[in-house]
C-alpha cells in the first residue's frame, strides 16, 4: 500500500510547508452540512491561540459524495476582525485529500499521524467532523498541554445528558479504568490532542489492516497511550453535540464494535493491566461550566421488552457465557416488574468480565457473542435510567463512579480465571 | 420436646408445642412454587436390603412439595440398579437414580480425572456432590435438601422441617442443619457427645475463643447428616469426601456465609440408624477412621483461619480433651439415671481412650501433612474446566433412567 | 473305455488347472488380509498411544466434541472413538484391496465401484459437517439479530432456519452419495416446500394475532418515535 504522502500532489503541498508545529486532523464521510462550521472553529481557534506557531490542517475524507473536501477547501473564516483580537497574515494551509486503505475512521486517521510526521509536527490534535458544540477553545484545550510538554496524549472530556453515551459509561470507561487503572473519563470521545512523539509511534504499529483502521481507533489511540506509559491527560470542552447522521443505526452493531475493539485490545497488553492495581485520576485542564442541555426521550419499556426477550431466547447462550450462577441472577430480574425492575452493579461487572473471559477463550464467534450481550445492555441502562430518573447530572456521576468501583473491586474474578 | 434456649452464634429451630405436619406441608407446597426443592439420597445398595429403605419409600411416596428426587446409588450392579429403580417406582414424581457404577456416570467420573479435577474416592461425600451438579445441570430446584437412607424410624416430618428454613423465602436461613436426640434405652451418638464437642471445647481452652470453634459449637449435632441449603451454595461450597464430611462441610458454609443465615432445626424426637462398630485397633476401619478424618478435619481448617499448631500444642490437647472428656461421661451417667437409661460407664471409658488415640493419629498425620486430602472442587470450578460437564452428567443421568 | 475314463477325469483335470491358476490369487489375498489387519491393528496401537500422549480427551472435553458425542448417547472415550473409526476404515479397505486380488471379474467391479464411490462419500461426510456447522452459525445470527430488535418467536423462527438448512444439507450429502437421485430431490422438494408452507399457514392462519402484533408492534414504533438517547 502506497503511503498518503508519497502521493503527488500531497507531496507538493508538503514540499511547500516544510515543516509545522501543529497539524490538526478531521475525519470525514458525506460531512458537507456540519464540516464548514468544524473547520471554522479550528481555524479561529489556531488563529487566536496560536498566531505565532505554523499549523496545518488536514481533513482526511472517506469518498464522500456531497463535496465534503470542497466545502473544507472553500471555507475560511470572513470576518477574522470580528473574531480574534489579533491580526494574522497567512491563512492556515489546507490539505484536503482522500485517504487510502480499508474505509473507516482508522484509516483517516493514518493519514493525519503520516502527514504529521512528514512535517515533523510537535503536536496534533483530531476532531470529528460532525460536531456542532466546537468551539476555538477546543483547540487550545487538545493542543496547549502537549505543546507545553505535560501531556502527550489529551482525552476530551465534556458535559452530556445524564442518559446519553451510555456505552461509554457502563461498559468502555468503567472497564478500561479498572483495567489499566486511569480515569480517563471520554476514552472514546473522538476528539483527542496528541504530540508528534505519539503520533509517530501510533504509526509504527502494525494494525492499519486490522479492524483498527475500519472502527475503534477511539478506544485502540487512548489504550494504546495508556498502555505504553505515554503521559495521559484531558481538557474539560463543554457539552457534547453532534449531528447524528443515522439515527437508525443498529444499536447491536455498535456495541459490537466498540466492546469488539476493547475486548481486543485486552489480548494486546494482558502484562500491561493484570499489573495495574486500583486507579488513579489523570491531569485534568480546563474551567467546568455548567451546560445546558436538551431533554432525551428514553423508551425504558421498550428496552426491558428486549431484555426479557432475551432472556425468554437466548438462555443457552448466556448460561454458555456466564455459568449457571450468574444467569441464575439474570433470570430472576426477568421476574421483577418495570418499576421495581433493578439490574446489580456487581452483577454487570461481573457479565461483562464473563463476556471479556468468553471473548479471551474463543467460546463463541465474536460477533455472535458480543451481539448477544445487547439485550443485558439494554436491562442495565433501563436500570440505570429508571434509578436516576430524578438525579441531577452530578447524582449519575456518582452512579457511575459507584459503578467504576465495582468494576475495580471484581478484577480479581477477571484475573483468576484469565488463562 | 425440648426447652426454647438459643444456642451459639446461629439460628435454633426448637421443636415447641405440637406442630402440624399438615400445615407445614401445606405450607411448603407453597413455598415451592417460587422455591422448588430437590431431595438428595446417597445410598448403598446394601441399604436397600435393610429396614429403613421400604419405610422411607413408603413416606416419601406422601410428599407432594417436592419438585425431584436425586438417589445416588453407590456399590451397585446393573442389575441391582434395575431393581432399585423398581423399588422406587412407588413414589410419584420426578425420581432420578444416579448408577455411580453404570457405564455412563463412570465415564463422567473418567472426565473429572482426565482434566485434573481430583473428586476423591467414593462415599458420601461424592455421592452427593455429584448428586448436586445434576440438581445443577437440571436447573429447576432452588433449595437442596439431603437425608442418609439408614434412618429407621424415618417420617416425612423429620424432612418438611429440614426443608422449611430454606424453602421459606420470608426467613432467609441458606443453611439447615437438623438435630435430634438420639435415644432408646440407651444413649447414642458417642462421637458427638464424647469426641467433637469435648473436643472442640478443649481446643478453645487451649487456643482461646475462635470464630470458627464458636461457630461449630453452636450446633447440637454438628455430625448429623441432614442438612438442607440453597442450591446456589451447593455451587460454592467444597466438599470433603472422606469422612469428614459433616465437620468439612461446616467449615465451607462458615467460610461463605454469615451465620446469622444458617440455622438448626429440631427434625424428630428419636432418631434410629445403623451403628458403626469401633474398632481400635485398625485406623482405616469403621469408627475409628471416621474419628481420624473428623479430627484432621477441624485442625485443617483452623490451620487455614491462621492457628499455628506445634507438637507442645498437641500434647497439651491430649491431656485436656482426656479431662474434660471423663468430666463430660459423668454428666452423662447423671443424665442416664435421671431418665433411667442403660449406662454402660466402661465402655464410654474405652471409647474415650479410642478417640484420644484418635486425637494422637491425626495430629501425627496433621504435622506430617497440613495440607492433607484436597476438597472435592466446587460446581463453578468444574464447569470451568469442563464448559459440557454438566449436560453431559444430566445426559448421562437422564438416559440411564430413561 | 479309455474314452469313458479321459470322460471322467476330464472335469478333475480342469477343477485342478483351474485352481492351480486361482491359487496364487487366494494366496494373495489371504496375505493382503493378514497384511492389512497387522497393519490396521499397528495402527490402532500407534494411534491409541499418541492420542493418549496428546490428552485428546481432555482436550475434546473443553472444546465441546464428547459434549456432542454424549448428547448422541455415545458413552466411549472422545480418543477410543477416533482410533475404532480409522481401524475399521482400514480394515475395510483391507478386505477391497484383498478381494481384488482374488482377480474374479464381479468381485473386481464391485471394489472398483466401492473405490469409485469412496470419494462421493467423503465429500459427502464434509458437507455435513461443514453444513452442521454453518446452519448451527446462521440460526444463531438469526436467533441474535431478532431478539436485539425485540421481537417475539425470536427462537421459533431461528429454529425453523436451522431445520430448513438441515434438510437441504441432508438432501445435498444424500444426492452427492447418489442415494436414488430423484427421490432425494422429489423428497427434497416435498418437505421443503412443506415446510414452507406450513410455516406459512402456521403465521397466517393460526398466527394471525401474533403476525398483527408484529407488523403492528414495527408500525406503532416508527410512529411513536424511538429514543433519541445516544449510545456511544
């Protein structure tokens, strides 16, 4: 596979660059609508955060057929006088270009850390294309810990809904924290700050023709820091709101995806998080604000309706995967109503390290198996939803932080049976 | 009929005023709608030619609340385990025998050993411990209930008030033991009364208050072998096979559980079973390796909870359990008169020299080996191990009954 | 009388001739018996040790085979399994070599036909294997994919699936052993097709209810609006 940089015309730009202290990264795939305002953002925020330091900014596309890049190539911001207190002379450099490889975010990615290694970039920062709530700010926030050389890895962190990024709260942060011992709080936020030194090692690993490349590159950037002894941090952004371009898409799939990415990467570093004991919280930059946020619909019958679904069809499997005494607690869930319904923290941290021991042992394939735990997601975050139905933002946090230890506290079972 | 007196750290169920059993029962039909329970039999072929076997039939054969019936047969032909099955026949319901000889539970034990799993040799204590995987592997019985097959005065009382403290899911108890006083024209249950509780009492005067030793105390019949649990413990717990059985599977459920949910409960007025004969002279016979495996069993266990034992410590154990133990014949002598019971004082005599050598021995064996016979490993371990195992026992089972 | 004696000694003589050409045949083949068996019988032992070597039980037993075997009702070790398997396969190709020596012009068509015929058996042996596994797979996604869009008879329909590809799979060994050809496929056809349309009877007909709360069920959701809650 050819590199991205050796292509002609990117080569022409780089030649002309030479070198840069910053390159900033946007994925995109039929982006058109909501890439003009990320691409402003990023633009005013190097423009008043870092007039005196020579950036670029790359968006790495998909293919897509809306005129994305053009939309990327032809934005600049009209007023600067109106935004920045300073004056700049040159326009940020843009390189606007597909990428090459397996289609997915991975693979976008990989082209950013090339071209920012070509230009010998210090520091890098990616986000996504579809955000709405960016603001120049984030740019600061992702890039000033690296340039200062305190951090070499930034984890965003923002305020959501309470309900939302339920996937992230009750498996992918509760897990990774236990596992590796850091609380990094967004490690599938997609947007990151990271330095030249990380991103050259991200590049060096040998994973571009994995599923890395096509999704979970997210959790596989921030485990990857993590694990290798980079210095982790994360900058506080404010709320998180994007422009969700599939509403439909499969929940099943998705979480096969994500928990598929995390359950891989335990087979990458088994000495790295059988070491880690407990955990401690990472530098966090930046002022938290309160923010407000939109009301969230959530159909809880719906999901109970599923879980029970699966409990009526899926016993073999789950007997197969948690043992007779864990689906035994399952099953009586099955016999409580929806408003007394109250899934165990200690009883998820339990499933989730049988499904990781199933995953490590090849009991089932791997997608038939991490599908499955669908319907027990569904009956965790109905109980999750039911029990902090009243609860303010911080009450869940709380939750969620009681659910962490949980995690910690049945390690143990995951190390004991880890062979 | 007994006094209402607490003992000890646990629940005692005292037998008070005169109990219906037809409201108990009632009761447990009940209960077993969101409780069911499984009966357990461990049983000797030989057992079926006695006394006991037709009266327990015959009782059994009344119960309704029962949700299955597991007889463990042991030392069994195939032709004999026809037999069994015919004898059993009577008793409505789901009643499963497990041939322990037949072709197919014999390849299930081969699997055990094949992957490392070391479930001892037979008796009891495996019998039932299988018995439990297919409790298991059925899925259906909340509570486990296990009486011996020897019992011959048996009455379906004595089991609707061992189920009743597990199966009742307003009281919480995952553990019942039963007790009794085991009386005729004479006393018996010597090892009880002149082995274990002497001697655990010595050891707390010795090595001062223990949990465990206060724990085991607080049981009238630690020995007895009729228990009832939640099957969620039969998961859990390890069980010794040797005959340390009872002692061994105390020390399991004082290691898992919180005593406030174990309890005892007074199960009959007299109980009658076969006598084992003492034989001093020959540890791996009768009584006499029964008290060894008792003894070596208590000292394993506080072992594990941290007690150090040298070979002082022993002497002076010898010499105390000898006291207390003649102190304790005369109580007895002063109990049998009062009631005007036979009381032979020279044989109680004889069997405390026995059980003091006995003491000696497994001391002897403790200091040589601490860590002794492993416990038979619990269900979760062996489905571990083994992902098919217990399908594989419920196919066996099922198709030997078939 | 000299002619009445070469009348009768005549037949003797060509019993005689004849066996003298047979003998060496039978000779053969009674040695490519003994051979074979030695050589199964070697094999067997050879086998019997490194499979116990190898702990092929054990091993069998954590991947889930004597599982199988024991759901079969099958009672003998995974490995005493194997090795009686390719004992008798040998044997039995033993006897096929040994009776062709016998060079008797039916009983060298038969083992040309057997040996004809071996390669449509395993091929045959591998698609239901290959088939057991594969509908084993697609009814699990099925059964999977249903539940997490929450719907009833998740486990019905899964199974009809898997029934389904079971006859096919049978219908395609038993075609590929050229087992009466057109009455596997008219066989084939027959159940399929009523299986088919049993099902279809069975959704329609007795189904009705449950079909209606389906579409009904899918259709009240896109109305209502699912939950915008976010799950990454």
């Amino acid at each position: 596979m050819t590199k991205i940089v050796e292509r002609q015309e990117i080569r022409t730009i780089l030649d002309r660059v030479g070198s840069a202290d910053i390159v900033v990264g946007i994925p995109s795939f039929n982006n058109a609508r909501t890439i003009g305002h990320v691409v402003r953002a990023v633009q005013a925020g190097l423009a008043k955060y870092f007039p005196g330091h020579k950036a670029v900014l790359v968006n790495s596309d998909g293919g897509s057929r809306d005129g994305t890049m053009d939309v990327v190539r032809s934005t600049r911001i009209e007023d600067q006088a109106a935004i920045l207190v300073h004056h700049r002379i040159d326009p940020v450099p843009v390189i606007a270009t597909p990428y090459e490889g397996i289609p997915g975010k991975g693979s976008a990615f990989r082209a950013v850390f090339e071209i920012s290694d070509a230009l010998n970039a210090k520091a890098c920062a990616v986000v996504d294309s579809d955000l709405r709530s960016i603001t120049p700010e984030w740019v600061e926030l992702l890039l000033k810990p690296v340039l200062r050389e305190e951090a070499d890895f930034v984890a965003p962190l923002y305020h959501r809904h309470k309900f939302d990024g339920t996937i992230t709260n009750s498996i992918v942060y509760p897990l990774t924290r236990a596992l590796y011992g850091r609380r990094v709080r967004q490690p599938i936020g997609g947007d990151f700050g990271f330095s030249g030194k990380l991103a050259r090692f991200y590049l060096a690993k040998d994973v571009w023709g994995t599923d890395v490349a096509r999704f979970g590159i997210d959790i596989w950037m921030t485990t990857t820091a993590v694990a290798n002894g980079f210095t982790v941090s994360q900058s506080f952004l404010g709320a998180k709101i994007h422009d969700t371009k599939d509403p439909g898409a499969d929940l099943s799939a998705m979480l096969y995806q994500v928990v598929n990415a995390t359950f891989g990467l335990m087979e990458t570093y088994p000495e790295v998080w059988k070491k880690a004991q407990g955990s401690e919280p990472v530098r966090t930059y930046g002022f938290q604000y309160a923010v407000g946020l939109e009301h969230v619909n959530v159909n809880v019958e719906r999901m109970l309706g599923i879980f029970r679904e699966g409990l009526r069809n899926l016993r073999e499997i789950w007997i197969a995967v948690l043992g007779q005494g864990d689906f035994g607690e399952v099953e009586a869930l099955g016999n409580t109503g929806d408003e007394a319904f109250h899934f165990p923290r200690g009883l998820w941290s339990r499933i989730i390290y049988d499904y990781a021991l199933a995953y490590h042992q090849r009991r089932l394939p791997a997608e038939h198996l991490i599908k499955s735990l669908t319907p027990l997601y569904l009956g965790r975050t109905a109980s999750f939803v039911l029990e902090m139905r009243d609860a303010d933002q911080s009450g869940a946090e709380e939750e969620i932080e009681r659910l962490c230890e949980e995690f910690e506290k049945n390690k143990e079972y995951l190390l004991n049976n880890w062979k | 009929m007994s006094d209402f007196y607490q003992t000890g750290v646990i629940t005692t169920l005292h037998r008070l005023g005169k109990p219906s059993l037809e409201r108990i029962e009632g009761e447990l039909l009940h209960f077993s709608r969101t409780r069911p329970v499984a009966l357990v039999l461990p049983a000797l072929y030989s057992e079926f030619e006695g006394p006991a076997m037709p009266k327990i039939v015959e009782e059994l054969s009344k119960v309704k609340y029962l949700c299955e019936i597991v007889l463990v047969l042991d030392k069994a032909s195939d032709k004999e385990f026809q037999k069994v099955r015919e004898f059993m026949a009577p008793i409505p319901g789901d009643v499963k025998i497990i041939h322990n000889d037949g072709r197919r539970v014999m390849e299930i034990y081969d699997t055990f050993k094949r992957n490392g799993l070391s479930v001892g040799e037979r008796g009891k204590g495996r019998s039932a411990w299988l018995a439990y995987g297919y409790v298991i592997a059925n899925g259906k019985c909340d509570v486990i209930a296990l009486h011996d097959c020897d019992i011959v005065n048996y009455s379906r009382e004595m089991l609707a008030r061992l189920c009743y403290p597990v199966a009742n899911p307003n009281l919480d108890y995952v553990f019942c033991k039963g007790f009794y006083s085991r009386v005729t024209n004479k006393m018996h249950g010597r090892v009880t009364r002149l082995l274990v509780t002497p001697l655990i009492r010595s050891l707390q005067s010795l090595g001062g208050e223990h949990r465990f030793l206060k724990f085991i105390d607080s049981f009238r019949y630690p020995l007895a072998g009729e228990f009832a649990m939640s099957t969620d413990m039969a998961r859990v717990n390890r069980i010794p096979w040797d005959w340390g059985l009872e002692v061994g599977s105390l020390a399991e459920v004082y290691r898992n559980y919180s005593p406030r949910r174990i309890c005892q409960v007074d199960i009959a007025d007299t109980y009658e079973h076969k006598h084992q004969v003492l034989s001093s002279e020959d540890p791996e016979k009768g009584l006499m390796k029964m008290t060894i495996d008792i003894c070596k069993s208590i000292f394993r266990t506080l072992a594990s909870e941290g007690i150090v034992f040298s070979d002082g410590f022993f002497k002076s154990l010898s010499v105390a359990y000898l006291r207390l133990a003649e102190d304790t014949i005369m109580k007895y002598e002063a109990d049998a008169a009062i009631n005007g019971l036979e009381f032979d004082r020279h044989e109680e005599a004889k069997a405390v020299e026995s059980f003091a050598r006995a003491i000696a021995m497994a001391a002897e064996t403790f200091m040589k080996n601490p860590m002794g016979t492993p416990l038979i490993p619990n269900w979760n371990r062996v489905t571990s191990a083994i992902p098919g195992i217990l399908d594989m026992l419920k196919k066996a089972v099922d198709e030997d009954n078939r | 009388m000299q002619d009445f004696l070469t009348l009768v000694l005549e037949p003797f003589r060509e019993v005689f001739a004849g066996f003298k050409r047979f003998a060496p045949n039978m000779l053969a083949m009674l040695t490519i018996l003994i051979g074979g068996l030695v050589f199964a019988r070697i094999v067997r032992a050879l086998l019997r040790k490194a499979l116990t070597a190898l702990s092929f039980d054990a091993w069998s037993d954590r991947m889930g085979f004597t599982v199988m075997m024991r759901k079969g009702d099958l009672w003998t070790k995974p490995a005493e399994a194997v090795v009686r398997v390719v004992f008798w396969f040998l044997v039995i190709f033993t006897i096929m070599i040994g009776l062709s020596a016998l060079k008797v012009h039916a009983v060298n068509t038969l083992v040309a036909q057997f040996f004809l015929y071996l390669p449509r058996v395993l091929s045959a042996v591998l698609i239901l294997v290959i088939g057991y596994v594969a509908a084993g797979f697609l009814s699990r996604t099925v059964l999977i994919a249903l539940v997490n869009n929450g719907y009833h008879y998740a486990k019905v329909l899964a199974e009809a699936v898997r029934l389904l590809l079971i006859v096919l799979i049978l219908a395609m060994a038993l075609e590929q052993l050229q087992v009466a050809p057109n009455i596997v496929v008219a066989a084939f056809s027959i159940i399929f097709g009523g299986i088919v349309i049993a099902l279809a009877i069975a959704f329609g007909a007795g189904g009705i209810e449950a079909a209606r709360r389906i579409i009904e069920k899918g259709a009240a959701e896109k109305s209502e609006g699912k939950d915008d809650i976010q799950h990454l």
